[in-house]
C-alpha cells in the first residue's frame, strides 16, 4: 500500500469515526454497548465455516507465578505487549497490522464475537501475520454487571466463533467495558477455558480519538518493561500513532511481542 492509498484509507476511516460508526471503547464511561442495537436486529450473517482454520492459533496458556488477572509481563525483560480491542472498519485495522509487521511487531487482538461474525477473514489476517488473538465476549457489553449466566454466554459464544474461525478459543480473554474482572467473571473465564483474564497496565486513551500525537504520548510516558498497553483497532489515529510508538519502544531497548510470548 503506499502512503497515498493509506491515507485515503485513514480519511475514510476517520469521517466513519466521525459518524460514530465504529465500536466504543473498552472502558465503562466510553461503551455505547453496540450489542444491544445488534440483538434488537436479530443475529448478523455468519460467515463462520467459510474459511479454513488457520494454523497458527494458540490455544490459553496457564502461566505459573502468574495469578488470575494478568495485568504485566516481567519488568526486568525488554518486551512489551500492545493488545487491541478488536472491532471495527476492517481496513483501519488491516492498515494498523501492516503497520506492525513493517516494524517487525507482534500484537495481540482481542476480538468481538460480533465483529468476527461481520469480518470472518479478519481471524485468519490476524493470525497470519504471526500475532496473537483472543476472547473480547460476544457484544462488548459490560461484562461485569451482568447475571452470571448472560456473562458466562458473552464468554463462550465469542468462545465458540473463535474455535470455528480458527480452531482454538483463542489465547486469551479479556472482559468487556472493564480494566479488571470481577472475581464471577474471572471464575466464569476458568470454566470457559481461559485460565487467566487479561488486564493492562497502560491505557492509551485512543477510544477517545484525541489524535495520534496524544496517544503516542499516553503510551511512551507510561510504558515500560513488562507493559500490557490497552488500545483499539477501528480508529485512525491509533493507527497513525503505531509507528512512532514502536519507534519510541524501540529507542528505548523494547519490543513488541505477543502476550504469551511477554508471560512465557
Ligand atoms: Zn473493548
């Protein structure tokens, strides 16, 4: 892609973000719970089956000394994981993969079951480019204030889109519209096959669309070694923001890997 096809794709991008297409972020003041318009439609197209599995998928990992909500790999190594929220315009978040992999990074996406049932391919994209996906519940609804059984299907029924995409749950599980689980759905994640639940300890703000310079700053003033950094696929200026940060990681001696690879 050049960089005049890429910024055609980030202006397309930002005025749907403008239009408040894209889903909202991960944290409870920013959600607009997109599910709730989604089920009032009644179930999307599936294109589930259509794509063959692909092959590098990794199944969870239970990681000793870890306890049950991971919020940081160990701080005296050089690697950091930049995780994503996984919805949204498919070509923002094609872009920001082919920004990572340019660098020689490996993220980590957590996916929305309801965006994988809009963007199957998207798995499979994920996967081959070497990063890493995961469980972000069916609808991205707020997890932690619903009954146990209505949390426990948010879980299993992205769970179960994952393993027909890509055959395997998905590596890991990171609740919707929260920085931390309750201890009921960190318990309801074990049952479902996710021995740990996946925290952070930088949010980068970019669900707020403030501008790539602001969320380059967020991430370079907090990060540090071991790092789990929060951000958002589905947002333009996330993805103009990627290439200064790994510039930034990489000035200061630190890599972006894949979450298993930072905790293993
Ligand atoms: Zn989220």
């Amino acid at each position: 892609m050049t960089s005049l096809d890429r910024r055609s794709v980030l202006r397309a991008a930002a005025s749907a973000a403008g239009a408040g297409a894209l889903v909202a972020g991960c944290a409870p003041d920013r959600a607009k719970d997109p599910g709730a318009a989604r089920a009032a439609r009644g179930p999307g197209p599936s294109g589930a089956g259509r794509h063959p599995p692909a092959p590098a998928a990794r199944r969870p990992t239970r990681v000793p000394g870890q306890g049950a909500q991971i919020e940081h790999g160990p701080r005296d190594g050089r690697a950091v994981a930049l995780t994503f929220h996984g919805a949204g315009d498919p070509r923002l978040a094609t872009a920001l993969l082919g920004e990572a992999e340019r660098a020689g990074a490996k993220v980590t996406v957590l996916a929305v079951g309801d965006w994988l049932d809009e963007q199957p391919a998207m798995a499979r994209r994920i996967l081959d480019g070497g990063h890493e996906l995961g469980n972000h519940t069916m609808h991205h609804r707020a997890i932690c204030a619903l009954p146990a059984a209505e949390a426990y299907a948010e879980i299993v029924r992205c769970a179960e889109r994952l393993r027909t995409l890509t055959g395997t749950i998905g590596s890991w599980f990171r609740p919707s519209q929260t920085r931390r689980a309750t201890d009921l759905v960190t318990s309801l994640a074990r049952k479902a096959g996710y021995p740990h639940v996946l925290s952070y300890d930088v949010d980068s703000l970019d669900a707020n669309d403030p501008g790539a310079p602001a969320v380059r700053r967020t991430v370079l003033d907090s990060v540090g070694p071991g790092s789990v950094v929060s951000l958002h696929l589905g947002h333009a200026g996330t993805v103009a923001a990627l290439p200064p940060i790994l510039d930034g990681l990489r000035r200061r001696g630190l890599r972006a890997v894949t979450t298993t690879e930072l905790v293993t």
